[in-house]
C-alpha cells in the first residue's frame, strides 16, 4: 500500500460517499447553514479542470419569484420530453424530475463566457470544458452526501431561456439546476431503478482490455 494512502477508516469514508451519492428529487425543506454551504462550494472550486481554465459558474437563487420562473422552464422541458419520448411518455410523466419547490437552495451552475481563448487540452477535445465543470459538480454532489444533504441535478431546460432569464453574457451556458438540502432519507438504489425506468448495467460489461470490446 502506498505511503501516501488515508487511513483505513478514511478510505472508508471516500468510497461510502461515492457507492450512497443519490440523485435527489425529494426534500424536506430546511435550509443549509452559510458556513456549510461555503464549505461545499470550495470542495466543488477545488475539481480538476484542463488547462486550469476552471470554467464553472455558481449562480445561487434566492429570489421566490426567480425559483418559480425556473420550475416554469422545467416543466415546459418536461411535457416536450414526455412527447419526444412517445410510447413511454405516460410512465415518464409519472416520476418525479426535480425539486425545485422543496429544496433549501437552488444553484444554476453554467460554463463561462470566452471559453474558446482557452486552447490548452482543448485543441481536438473542446467538450473538455464540460467535462472539467461535471467533475465540479461531482465535488459538491459528494461533499453533500458526506454532509447529510441531498443533492439533485436537473437538465430539463432550454439552456438559452434559462441563460436570459439569469442575464448571462452571449457565450456562456447554463448546464444544470441543482436542488440541495435536508432530505428525510437517501433512496436505496438509484430512483430510476427503484422506479423500473432503467436497470444499471455492470463494470464487467463495460470495461474493455487493449481494443473496444475485449473483455
């Protein structure tokens, strides 16, 4: 074992954060203290990102109004996906998408504007901002399960509706609305699972040896 490991106990710590991470869609109101929401948000400023371009934008929402406006575009995105969806349209109209009316805080996270000066990691692979902003996401997403607190990732918009709605400048993004809080109990499994929407497929079916499709 490394010199440079955690302790057993530690170690522990990391992985059950990662195995209980939950999507979150049910919450029970509540609030997040500043300090601790602070501390959540350097955790999600501390993620990787190529080129130390870090592209991520925090927008907290703290208007009633402004909450509102947003569940709006959400569930206009919702009806549309239902339709796109055609035979499952019903069974997708029955699960719960969000909880944006429910959660202490509501964040929209988006990339940057300007992001085309930076060239370094992104020559051939410009979608590497979108990857460094996930990796954030993560960040906060595991910081709040460590926490006690659920977190939900919502990416039923029209991004540019919701890019004037907030005011942000010609080139940004907006890539998710993230409901965080206090929430009465973590799902067991997945929601989409326990919803029978999706089963979860395992690491042996997708992990290949030396070429695509070698077991």
């Amino acid at each position: 074992m490394s010199e440079q490991a955690f302790s057993l106990e530690e170690r522990a710590a990391v992985y059950r954060a990662i195995a209980e991470r939950r999507d979150m869609r049910h919450f029970s109101g509540g609030e997040v203290a500043p300090e601790l929401l602070a501390r959540m948000l350097e955790a999600a400023h501390q993620a990787p990102s190529v080129g130390l371009m870090q592209p991520w934008r925090f927008i907290r929402i703290t208007r009633p109004a402004l909450r509102e406006a947003i569940h709006g575009l959400v569930e206009e995105e919702r009806l549309r996906t239902a339709e796109a969806l055609g035979e499952r349209s019903d069974e997708f109209m029955q699960l719960k998408v969000e909880g944006i009316r429910d959660c202490a805080e509501l964040l929209v996270v988006a990339l940057m504007d300007g992001r085309e000066a930076h060239v370094f990691g992104r020559r051939t692979l410009p979608e590497m901002d979108l990857a460094s902003l996930a990796c954030a996401i993560q960040n906060l997403w595991l910081a709040a399960r460590a926490e006690g607190l659920g977190m939900g990732w919502v990416s039923l918009f029209e991004p540019q509706s919701l890019a004037d709605l907030l005011n942000m400048p010609a080139g940004s993004k907006p890539l998710a609305v993230l409901c965080l809080g206090p929430v009465t109990e973590f799902y067991e499994a997945p929601m989409l699972v326990q919803q029978g929407w999706a089963e979860p497929r395992p690491l042996s079916e997708l992990l290949f040896e030396n070429q695509w499709g070698t077991p």
